[in-house]
C-alpha cells in the first residue's frame, strides 16, 4: 500500500518523501532510523571528543545511508557540506568542522523524535480506522495457555470478534458456525500442533487464502520453514507484545490475500 498525502510522515519538512512509496518499505527504514540513531550519536560525540577522525567519518557515513533511506534531503546536504570539508590526512579539530557536526547530533536527535511523533499519530489514526471499518470481522486464536488467549484477546476485542479455542476440536467447532477472517495459532501445542491444524484450515476451500499467524517461541529456519510451508503469512515472536500484534492484524484484514 503506498503512503498517502495524509501521513504524519509528509508533514516532516526535512523528508523528500516521493509519491508512491509504500508504506511497509519506509515504515522499515524509519524504525532502523529511531532505533539505530541514539547510539550512532553517542559513537559521533564520542569520537569527536575524543579525536577519533578516522571513526567519525565511518559515524558519518552510516548516519548518511540512514538518511538517504528515509528520504532526509535537507540532512543529507548537509552532511555533504561537512564531507567536502573532511580532509582525511589532516586534523580537523577545528571550530569549522566541530561546531557543524555537534548541531548536526542534536538535529538528528530532534528528527528522531519528530519521525516517533507521526508513527504515533499514524497508528491513532490507522487503529480508528480500523475500529470503524474492522469491528465486525473475525479471529480464530488457536492456542493451550489461558494466559496467551487472554492476552490475544485482550490486544484486540476493542476493533476484532475474536473467538477463542484451546484445542482443535473447539476449534474445529467454532468453524462449523463461525467464518474467521483471519487466524492465531499457537505452534507449540501438544497433541496436534499449529503446523498440522493450519493444514487443515488450507483443505478447507473458505479458508485458502485466509491469512494466517502463527505464534512461535523460536525464529530458527526449521520453524519459519515449516510454518511457511504449512500455509502461514506471519509471524509473532513470543512472548508477543500488543503493539506489534495489532499492527499486523491491521494489516491483513485491510488488504486482501496479504502474503509472504
């Protein structure tokens, strides 16, 4: 889905956001921006301080891919003034070059906090949306623990139906009356586990395409694999956080056939 003129994100004067961008793709880069930032900031002062030259530079250039990948055009220029400036066989402890790289620090600090501002204001605004538009689709949790249905359910009950089952009977139950518009199964289950009862929702003509997320303790290849090939479209790492979770539940249920 690309961005629309209405995201937070266009209101940043500093970002060059072109048209027809999407959203997960620069969604992506903004969160290794706020995420990252802080500690290059730290490395850059520290560095400088320290007359670390060679390292500042490398600081440099890793805060300017991080720029150029949420599309800071302003910042990005100014990053070049200061590159021309550099001259790698000479000292640069002078106020030409301290004084820009230190406002530097602290502008970067401040689009970082600017960029945390509108992924609040986008996700307010995405989950009213998507109260209103989703409170009457529906959500099959799949999973033995009390504590992660009640979790699963608590997460989402203000903006989704959701059914609870404990095993695959109850389950399978709840299927022959109700139709989910998307699926939670836990893999670690006893007896028939999340891979084998997501199986049987794919034989199930109504439910080829119904998205479906699975809960796993482990990212190791053997289980992203399995779940892949037993039909699933995503993933929740436990223990599961409520943010996370919804973001993704949102994104299935507002485009059709999301999938890995």
């Amino acid at each position: 889905m690309s961005l629309t003129k209405s995201n937070y994100f266009y209101k940043i004067p500093s970002l060059s956001i072109p048209e027809n961008i999407y959203y997960n793709d620069i969604h992506a880069h903004i969160n290794k921006y706020i995420d990252t930032i802080p500690r290059l900031i730290e490395k850059l002062e520290y560095n400088l301080a320290n007359k670390r030259y060679k390292y500042v530079v490398n600081n440099i250039d890793i805060i300017y891919s991080l720029l150029e990948n949420i599309y800071a055009q302003e910042f990005i220029t100014e990053i070049d003034k200061i590159k021309r400036k550099l001259d790698f066989k000479a000292k640069f402890d002078n106020m030409d070059l301290i004084n820009p790289i230190k406002t530097l620090a602290l502008e970067l600090a401040s689009l970082s906090i600017e960029l945390q501002k509108a992924q609040k204001l986008n996700n307010k605004e995405y989950a009213n949306k998507s109260k209103a538009n989703n409170s009457s689709k529906k959500i099959l949790a799949v999973g033995e623990k009390p504590d992660i249905l009640s979790f699963i359910n608590g997460t989402l009950q203000k903006h989704y139906k959701v059914f609870k089952a404990f095993d695959t009977n109850a389950a399978l139950e709840i299927l022959s009356t109700q139709t989910p518009d998307l699926f939670i199964l836990d893999i670690d289950m006893q007896g028939m586990n999340g891979y084998k009862l997501a199986g049987i929702i794919r034989s199930i003509d109504d439910y080829a395409f119904t998205p479906i997320i699975f809960l796993t303790k482990s990212s190791q290849r053997e289980y992203v694999s399995k779940a892949i090939d037993a039909g699933g479209n995503d993933f929740i790492i436990k223990p599961a956080k409520n943010e996370p979770l919804l973001l993704k539940v949102n994104k299935f249920l507002s485009q059709p056939q999301y999938s890995l």
